[in-house]
C-alpha cells in the first residue's frame, strides 16, 4: 500500500511540475519579446523605441 501511495505522489508531483515549467517557459518568452518604456537604469537597447520588458527590475525579480 504504501508504495503505491508513494508513486501516486510522484505522479502528482510531475503532473503539477510539467504545467509549472511550461507557464514559466511562456511568462519568459513574453517579458523578453514585449516592450515597454525605458529600464531605470538606462537604455538597454538603445536602437529600439523602448527597453525588453525582461529589463526592469520588477519583472526579473518575478521571473527568478
């Protein structure tokens, strides 16, 4: 009994990880494609209208 209870937690635990892992992946994609305004701390890329949104500081801190 318990080793079934125990691959049962593996199980649950990969189905809850694989989500997880793919909501990051795709929350990532979209902070470095979208724009918008300038990072605080300076141009980061000086040829663009604005900064990657990856540049400020709140979303880095988010996307740790």
């Amino acid at each position: 009994m318990f080793t079934f209870m125990n691959t049962a937690r593996i199980g649950t635990a990969i189905q809850g990880v694989g989500p997880a892992e793919l909501s990051y992946q795709w929350a990532l994609a979209y902070a470095k494609d979208r724009r918008s305004m300038r990072a605080l701390s300076g141009k980061k890329e000086p040829d663009q209208v604005a900064d990657s949104l990856i540049h400020h500081a709140d979303v880095r801190r988010m996307l740790l």
